[in-house]
C-alpha cells in the first residue's frame, strides 16, 4: 500500500503590522481622502485616510507581537498617525509654543516630507527643529481594525483610528499626494458626498473606511452649524451604551473597541449584497474582554476592488429585511 500524501500544512495567517490612521476634518467639517494606486499591495484603488505603519525610527518602540500594548493606542500609534498624515498629505499636525498649529511654507514642508519619507531624521526631530511639538493630545481615538485573516492575505494590521478637527481659524493648506508613490489624489469634500459617491460605486470603500464615514455622516450631514455638529460627535463618542440592545460590545467605549470586520455568514439579498459584521476582535483578542459593535452593521456589493456602496444599518433592520426576502437564509 502506498503511504498516503499529506496536504501541504495550513500557513499561520500574517501578524498584524501596527498602523494609525487620521479622520482629518476641515474647519468646514470636510473629510481629506486619498485615492491609492493601482498598483499598492494594500487598498488599491481605494480612498482611504491618511495613515500607514508605524516605524521605530520615527515613532519609538513598537510592542512585541505577544505583549498585549500592540492593540493598545498608546504614542507610538499616534506619533505614525501624524507623521503619515505629514507624509501622504503636506498636512503638519504640530503645534508652535504658542499651542498654535505650526505655520511652515510650502517649500519648507515639502523638503520636511522627503527626508522624513526617506529616514533621514526622526519626524519628532524634524519638527523639534522647525520650533513645534506633534500634536499628539488634538487626536480622538475611535475605533480600532485588525485585518481578518484569510488565505489570499500577504499582510495584515491592527490598525488605531482617529479624528483630528482642525481649527476653525486653520489656514485653509492645500492638500497634496505624495507624488503618486502611494496615491493620486488628496481630496477634502463633504463627509455625504463620499458616501454617496461609495454608494454610486464612484470610489472604492474597504469596510473600516465604509463604517466610519458612514459613522461621521449622522454628525456631518452638510448643514453650517460646524462647531455643533462637532460638539455631538465628541459627546457622541463619550457615550456607553454604544447601542440600543444589551450585547457586551455596547458597555465597549469607541475608544477602545476593535472591529475584524468579515461578512456574516447566511445572510446575502438576492442582489448580491451581503452583510459585513463588526463586533469580532480577531484571532488574536478573541476570548478576550474586547470586541467591536454588535448593532451597526455594513451592507455591500462585493466589487473587484473590494466591497462597494457600503450601506450601514441597524444588524436588527438588515436580519429582519433579509428574512422578509429569504425566510430560510435569515436566522443569525
């Protein structure tokens, strides 16, 4: 009898790399999006916020992959949130000894950019040098993602969100990618006309971007009463429960809730859209205490890019639709 083959042993999914990103909102409560390439091994083609990996040399010791800090916000996460955002955008979130936000010319910033994208000097130096400080206490941490994992994934992250709201008398810099080495377009526009244009399936949403624009649009809904909409989002964000039932994730502060968005399982409308939950952790913090939200939930059309036209709803709403369509495939 021949020995019989044994399938090649299961891969151990990718550690999650730590990254930030930033909700960077105008004093008109716009939102600055970035187009990716096509080419980017991560999100191409897709509008995301300013951010990416954090890096010791700029942004001081990174946790181990077993010390429970790594899905912690803490400074290294938003001194990368910052120095990203400085990086892919022009934008300097520092502030002069003044505690204004530190004035530099274009010319300066621009050449600010290359050598700190290059790792010539450590970004906190750099803006040392300039007389300002980076503003690490104007970020409100709201949520954390950690990439699911799944076979076809190469990379992964755990990744800290936050919202920074430029002041009302910010001197209106003009936006500017990178060049083209990681984007094409740096935008700022109303938080509803990115939804709608994800919706119209004009730009390309992943499911922590869809979520969270969509979670900025009960506040930002065009109206020009800036300073009140911001007012409701920062109560907002202070608020426990965080939804209308009873599950563990609503006792979870938007602070400190992490979301492994995957799509829920026997639930698709016969469209094709389907359901993207978001109260699991991930492999790496399931078991534990934390987790993400039970009640909202993304419905969306599964594109080339990703999923497209994300749609939040209420989980009861969506599971209560779906049953009324297909009885039989509704039961979670």
């Amino acid at each position: 009898m021949k020995p019989q083959k044994l399938g090649k042993p299961l891969k151990a999914p990718p550690v999650p790399s730590p990254s930030a990103s930033i909700m960077l909102l105008s004093p008109t409560n716009q939102l600055l999006l970035l187009h990716r390439v096509n080419t980017s091994s991560s999100f191409a083609s897709a509008h995301v916020f300013p951010g990416g990996n954090c890096h010791a040399f700029h942004d001081g010791p990174i946790p181990a992959p077993d010390d429970p800090k790594r899905h912690l916000d803490g400074d290294v996460y938003k001194l990368a949130a910052i120095r990203e955002t400085f990086e892919e955008s022009g934008i300097l979130l520092a502030r002069d000894a003044a505690g204004k936000l530190l004035s530099l010319s274009p010319e300066v910033r621009a050449e600010g950019r290359k050598a700190v994208h290059a790792n010539k000097i450590p970004f906190p130096e750099w803006v040392k040098q300039h007389g300002g400080v980076p503003d690490t206490g104007g970020l409100v941490p709201f949520t954390r993602w950690i990439t699911p994992p799944a076979p076809h994934l190469k990379k992964r992250f755990t990744a800290q969100m936050y919202i920074y709201l430029l002041p009302f008398n910010w001197v209106n810099e003009v936006a500017t990618h990178d060049g083209g080495l990681e984007h094409t377009a740096a935008d700022f526009d109303d938080v509803q006309t990115w939804i709608k244009k994800s919706q119209d399936n004009e730009i390309i949403l992943f499911s922590p971007q869809a979520y969270l624009i969509n979670m900025l649009g009960q506040f930002f809904t065009g109206a020009k009463d800036y300073e009140a909409q911001r007012h409701r989002l920062l109560e907002f964000l202070q608020t426990v429960p965080t939804g209308p039932t009873d599950h563990p994730t609503a006792k979870i502060p938007w602070a400190d809730k992490v979301m492994s968005p995957s799509q829920l399982p026997g639930v698709q409308f016969a469209d094709g859209r389907v359901v993207i939950r978001n109260d699991d952790p991930g492999p790496e913090l399931r078991g534990t205490e934390r987790g993400g939200d039970w009640d909202r939930v993304i419905v969306s059309m599964l594109g080339k890019g990703g999923r497209d036209g994300g749609k939040m709803m209420w989980r009861k709403d969506v599971l209560a639709a779906a049953a009324a369509e297909r009885p039989s495939e509704a039961k979670l």
